[in-house]
C-alpha cells in the first residue's frame, strides 16, 4: 500500500503562484511514477503532470511553460510549482503514485484562482 499526502492549496489571484507537494509513504518500489490531476467541479479529472523516478516528465498542454512539476526521490516527495495562475485553473488538485501496476490517491487539495 502507498499512501499519499497533499498539501499546499489555496486561494490566489490569476497571475499568482502557488506550489503543492505531496508525499508518499509505503511500499514504494522503484520504478514508478507520481503525477498530479486536477478535477475542476462538473468535469472530468485530468493529468496536469507526470514525473517518473527516472526523472522524465511530461505536462498537459494547457499548462506547459506555467507549471513545473519536480520530485525528491529521497523524500518520496513530488511538488507542483504553479506560476501564471488562471481561473480556468480552479480545480481540486490530485496527486497519484502508479507503482507495480497499481494507481494510489491522495485526497485532493482545493486550488481557486480569482480573476
């Protein structure tokens, strides 16, 4: 089991920057990947980023050059740097750890952006 714990959410205004984390505990093995989704309310949750324990990332394409996704591997730690924020940005913000075949959950932070 891997257990995931967010943090980091919040209010801002658009242009404003916020920065998650979220840290993993359990049974991690290498190698996995951790990302971060977002669920805006009445749509669907979707990948923001992706950052494997190689390091290689990937970004959706809505937030490439405004987001940068980053991991410490020896805290089992991965963070979301948020800059340029948008009200379309509004979402709660989910952070995933796919690790042996299997996906995990953390419970989601609310990220409002205000125009």
């Amino acid at each position: 089991q891997v257990q995931l714990v967010e943090s980091g959410g919040g209010l801002v205004q658009a242009g404003g920057s916020l920065r998650l984390s979220c840290v993993a505990s359990g049974s991690i093995f290498r190698p996995y990947s951790m990302g971060w989704y977002r669920q805006a309310a009445g749509k669907e949750r979707e990948l923001v980023a992706r950052i494997t324990s190689g390091s290689s990332t990937n970004y959706a394409d809505s937030v490439k050059g405004r987001f940068t996704i980053s991991g410490d591997n020896a805290k089992n730690t991965v963070y979301l740097q948020m800059n340029s924020l948008k009200p379309e940005d509004t979402a709660v913000y989910y952070c995933d750890a796919q690790v042996r075949f299997r996906q995990y959950w953390g419970q989601g932070t609310q990220v409002t952006v205000s125009s």
